[in-house]
C-alpha cells in the first residue's frame, strides 16, 4: 500500500502545530508566567525550548520520515538487526491510546461550553462576582456529575474526529485542520486585542504582571523551582516522546531540512501560548480577578470575565471557547491519525476499517475518565481529590513523554541504535536550518542524563505531593 503524503508544506505545518497545541497552552502557561516573574520567565523558557524540545522533535521527524511507518513500526523498519528498540513501540502506541482517553471528555467540555455561551447561558448570573460565581460554578458542577451527558458529548467528539481521520489524509485531516488552524489564528488575535483594550483601570496591570519582568519573584520560588517549571513547559508543550510527531514525518518529503521545521511548529505552539496569556491576564485584571490555572481558570473564572465584558458571554465567551474546541480537537484529530495508523501498518488494516475499529475501543476506553468524575469519583488514584483522569495524564505526562523522548534520542545517536549518521543524513535532507553535526556530544550524552533527571524529579514531586496530601 502507498504512503499517503500531505498535499503541501503548510498542512504539514499546521497539523503538527495542533497536534502541539493544546488545553496547556491556555490554562497552564499564562499562569505559570506571570507567577513566575513575567518575560523573565518567557525567555528562560524559550531557551529550553530550543536546548531540548527543538532536537528532540527534530529526532522524531526524522525516525518518522526515514522509516516512512508510524511509531507502530518506525524503529522495525530503522533499527539494527538483533536490537529490541522496538520493544519502545508498546509504550509509544499505549500512550496515544492513554492521552485520548482523557483529552476526548475535555474536549466535550468544551463543546458543551461553546453552545452555553452561544446560548447566553451565563448572561445576567449577577452583578458581583460574589453573586455570579457561585452559580456559574455550578455550571461546571452540574455538566461533570452527570455521566450521560459527558458520554455524549465523549462519543459525539469520538465520532466526529474518526470521520475526519476516516476521508483520508489530504481530504479528511489536512483540510479540516488546516481551516480550524487558521480560524484558531484569526480567533486568539481578535481577542487578545480585545483584551488588552479593555478600558478597565486593572488592564494595563494585568499587562505588566505578565511581560514586565519581575527577578523578585524568581527569587522567591527559588531557582531551581523557576528551572523546572520553565523545563516542563517547553518539553510538554511540543508533544514528543510518543510518535505523534514521527507520524506527521512519515508523511512528508525530503524537500526541506527538519529542524526549520521544528522551529516553525515550535514557534507558531509559542506564539498562541503567549497570546493566550494575553487574553487572560490583561481580562482577569481588568474585573478584579487573580487568574489561576487548569480546568477552574477556564470554565469557572473566565466565564465571568467575559460576561463582564462589553457584548458579554455571547461574544467574547463563545468566540473564546470555539477557538479552544478549535485546539482540543486539532489534538484530537493529530493523535486519532496516529491510532488510526497503527491499524494500518500493523494490520494491513483499510483506513475506514482502522477508523471504525479504533472508534468503537475509544468510546469504550474512554469511559473511566468520564466515570471519574460521578459514578467513579470515590477513586483517587493520586491521593485525595485527585480523579482517574490525573492518573491517565500522570502516566503520560511524567513517565511516557520524558522517558520515549529519551529512547528516540539514544535510537538517533547510539551506533546500536539508527546511529548519529543516520539521523544527520535524514535531518538535513533538503534546504532550511542545517542540524549541527558537532551537538553529538550534546545529544548523545547531555540530553538522555537530563531527560531522566527530569522523569525522576517528577516523580519525586509527585510522590511528595501525594505524602503531605
């Protein structure tokens, strides 16, 4: 069967942009930045960004690209007879399956927020944040009890990503993506705008709180503190480590040098997770409001802010939510391509028939996360107050990512593995941003130590979080 392949350089781009963006860039990163001294933070960010997740995305494509196979069977194709580097492909392909499990009933919840805030649902809750908030949080309270309700909105967004992945590559996924990536593009601008034009006196505050940049507050979280969360940020934001970025590789010709692309994706993932902060913080200022992280500053703080704001939910809050369906399910689609492929290259599976298939085990697969928070809500998995689906993101995020990146770095420049040749053949194939030859000291020794140091001290955190409750 031939490879299917994209139908141009810019779908290729916007794919595996969204497949890097995603709910983190807006409930995560502008908090992260503004709590730990603004632009200061940003830049050291930014140099992680391009010391770690910059090779190791590079390492991805090129294992994808040369091997022509998703992570299913990319190392097979690639590795040296004898070797047991496909033994890694288990834990690459569990990790998709994992990360939709949770990420699809997310994705409803966006889904079902959009239509609120297209409907007016939290027009007029109160004056005063003392009289709305209560009751817009028991929107969100009421939408996550209800399991029927999340198990329809679960399969409606199962459904409709594998109908997407199941027209094809250039009919189904690039084209759609391609529109949402854009729309997402023209969305987050509009409302940045929006947001730092606010004539409230809080907004130029909130402004400052996140560019300004503030070495206080480094000082006070401590070095090392700043350091790891700056780490974090940049190494999770890019979605490596678990073949959803080889499988975009596999897709692609060898006209243009790998890393240029890597710093297009990277830099097109930076430039929403920076706008978003200025959407959000600029806003929450403005009416009084501390911003704060996760699933709370979306569907509980922001609801009334925009209500707040001039046009109210039925604007800024429905143009606000179509733009983070928008990212959810670019997501959605990336890694359904990815599942979808794994039927095909293990399989011989038709792709109608991998889609169908693997619709059907995700539903099903699905439904603990959607448990999590009603019927299963007694299971804390990670200590009190945790759900099952911070154990599924827990098992990704802290384990499959850090340590899959580490085995596609070894693979890359390990001479039992493809070999640092190898890769630098394939890498710099074509024209654009040269990969360096002489970073194989770097990455073959510097990147997997740091990789693993990284795994360790999370779960070294996460221990100590779950011991002091």
């Amino acid at each position: 069967m031939k490879r299917e392949s994209f139908g141009s350089r810019l779908g290729f781009i916007l794919i595996s942009a969204g497949c890097a963006i995603g709910l983190g860039n807006v409930w995560r990163f502008p908090y992260i930045v503004g709590k730990y001294g603004g632009a200061a933070f940003i830049l050291i960010y930014a140099a992680f960004l391009v010391i770690f997740g910059l090779p190791i995305m590079a390492m991805e494509f090129s294992v994808g690209r040369a091997s022509k196979k998703s992570i299913a069977t990319s190392f097979n194709e690639l590795e040296p007879r004898g070797t047991k580097w496909h033994w890694y492909s288990k834990f690459g392909m569990a990790g998709n399956y994992l990360l939709v499990m949770f990420y699809t009933t997310v994705t409803g919840w966006m889904l079902a927020y959009f239509f609120k805030m297209l409907k007016g649902d939290f027009a007029a809750l109160g004056e005063t944040a003392a009289e709305a908030q209560p009751l817009i949080n028991a929107q969100f309270d009421n939408l996550v009890s209800s399991p029927v309700i999340l198990t329809v909105l679960m399969t409606v967004v199962v459904v409709a990503g594998f109908i997407v992945c199941s027209l094809g590559l250039q009919n189904g996924v690039e084209k759609i993506t391609k529109v949402m990536m854009i729309a997402l593009l023209a969305i987050i601008s509009v409302l940045a705008v929006r947001s730092v034009t606010l004539p409230e006196a809080g907004t130029v505050e909130g402004i400052k709180y996140y560019l300004v940049p503030d070495f206080k507050k480094m000082a006070e979280h401590g070095i090392g503190e700043v350091i790891f969360a700056a780490l974090g940020q940049a190494f999770f934001t890019l979605s490596i480590g678990m073949g959803s970025m080889a499988i975009f590789g596999s897709y692609i010709s060898r006209d243009r040098r790998l890393l240029g692309e890597s710093v297009t994706i990277a830099a097109l993932d930076t430039f929403v997770a920076f706008t978003a902060g200025l959407i959000v913080i600029p806003a929450c200022f403005a009416f009084g409001i501390r911003p704060d992280e996760g699933s709370g500053l979306v569907f509980k703080t922001l609801p009334y802010v925009f209500e707040s704001m001039p046009g109210g939910t039925r604007v800024w809050g429905t143009l606000f939510f179509l733009f983070m369906l928008f990212a959810a399910f670019s997501t959605v689609i990336a890694v359904f391509e990815n599942i979808v492929s794994f039927g095909m290259d293990l399989k011989g599976w038709s792709r109608r028939k991998s889609s169908i298939v693997n619709m059907i085990a995700i539903i099903i697969l699905s439904m603990p996360c959607v448990l999590g928070f009603n019927v299963l809500s007694g299971i804390n998995p990670l200590g009190e107050g945790s759900v099952i689906l911070d154990l599924e993101d827990f098992i990704i995020s802290n384990n499959i990512l850090p340590l899959g990146s580490a085995v596609y770095v070894l693979f890359c420049t390990s001479k039992k593995g493809w070999g640092y040749d190898n890769f630098m053949e394939e890498v710099n194939a074509g024209s654009g941003i040269r990969f360096p030859k002489w970073l194989g000291l770097y990455a073959k020794y510097v990147l997997p130590i740091a990789l693993v140091i990284f795994w360790a001290q999370g779960i070294i955190t996460k221990i100590i979080s779950i011991v002091n409750g």
